[in-house]
C-alpha cells in the first residue's frame, strides 16, 4: 500500500553516504500514485549461435624474466532455448529502465482480469501495441541466450564473445497483463527526482543527487588514513 511504498523510499535514501544532507533533511514526497501497468508477456521458442575467443595462459619464470605463454580458442556454440512470459510494458510514458529494474513480478499470483482491482488506483491503457513491442523482447531473449552459450564456455583463464551471434526467434505468444507499480516523485534544487516500486514484491529503484563535496572528500579521506601504511609497507620492501 501506499505507506509501504513511502517506508521503502526512506529505506531507499537511508545510508548512502555521497548523498546530499539537505536532500535527507528537506525531503518531502511531491506525489505518490498507484498505477496497473500494461505490459505484453511474450512466449517463444529461440534459436541462438556464437562464436567465442578463450584463451589460456601459461607463465614460466627464468633467472632473468618471466614468460607468459597464451593459448587461444575458437568455441562455437548454438542451442534452442523456451522463454515464458517475458515481459515489455505497454506503455511509452513509463521509463522502459524502470520497468525492467523493478522485475520481477510473481506470475503464480496473476489474477483474471477484474475493474475491481482498480479501486483507489490508477490504470494505463496500452500505447506501445505488441507489435512495436517484439524487438524489445527479441533483444532481451537474444542477450539471455548468448549469455547462456557463454556460459558453457568452461576451463578457460578468458572467454570473449567475437562477431555478431544469430538469433531466430521461431515461434511466439503473446498475453496482456495489468501489473501493479508506485510511482514516488520528489524535488530537490529544482530538478525532479523520480522512484518506482514493484507494487507486488516491493522492490524499489530510483535515482538520488549527489553531494560533489562529499564525492571529492571521502577519497581523501581514505587517503590520508591508508597513505601511512602504505608508506611503510613500500619502504620495508624497498629495503
């Protein structure tokens, strides 16, 4: 509920050090809206290839220098793979980062489509039709896929992906669901600050201003406290 999203924004800003004090003290929520957010959910079955660079490194010591013998591999690897209920929001007003950092949902909890649930809430109506929404879920499925053969790439000091991998996406559904979300807008020296609550798990993302003396200070400080033992460690090795 709404107190719920207010606790997790104080949560949220409690603790982080470079954040400006003022924005701690004077803080104070401008809105806080609940809002079903529409989203499509796709299904597919994918097909993915990539090529991968793994190399192995090998080092012998000399009585004069030190030699670093490095194997390199070519590791092809292709595979299908069933995506379930990926989901892209529907709506080209909700910041498209957000939505994907507050995921994810709890989808054994979605319920049948009722108004009732709207009560006391707000609700969007799809602008980004499903359509203009696959490219979003090809390249969400297509990054998890190469991930996936990458990992398969094992016993090697490195692995790197070469060249551009092929992706087939070969079948498809698609479904509409309504997802709940809080939305936390707040000011701070005049710009807007904006928060996003996964309205279901509680998860919570946002961006905080940041405090340039406290960000220039804090280093110094470290270096002032850590520059003595490192003076003594160099000079016991120096002689």
């Amino acid at each position: 509920d709404k107190n719920d999203a207010k606790a997790a924004f104080k949560k949220h800003i409690s603790g982080k050090r470079l954040l400006p004090k003022t924005f701690k003290d004077e803080n104070h929520i401008d809105e806080i809206k609940g809002i079903y957010v529409p989203f499509w959910l796709f299904d597919a079955d994918v097909f993915a290839r990539a090529n991968f660079r793994a190399e192995n490194d090998v080092r012998r010591e000399t009585a004069d220098e030190i030699i670093t013998e490095t194997s390199v591999y070519q590791c092809e690897r292709a595979g299908s793979m069933h995506f379930v209920r990926i989901p892209v929001d529907g709506s080209e007003r909700m910041d498209d980062a957000y939505m994907d950092s507050i995921e994810p949902f709890d989808y054994a909890e979605l319920m049948p489509f009722s108004a009732a649930y709207f009560t006391g809430h707000l609700a969007d109506k799809y602008d980004v039709d499903a359509e203009e929404s696959i490219p979003r879920a090809d390249a969400r499925m297509r990054a998890t896929a190469v991930d996936a053969l990458q990992k398969t790439v094992k016993g090697y000091d490195r692995c790197s992906i070469e060249g551009d991998p092929s992706f087939l996406r070969e079948s498809a559904a698609i479904s509409y669901a309504m997802l709940p979300v809080w939305i936390l807008t707040t000011r701070y020296e005049g710009k807007p600050y904006t928060f996003m609550m996964n309205g279901q798990t509680g998860k919570f993302v946002g961006s905080l201003p940041v405090d340039k003396r406290k960000s220039w200070l804090y280093p110094a400080i470290a270096l002032a406290v850590f520059w003595p033992v490192l003076y003594f460690i160099v000079q016991y090795f120096m002689t």
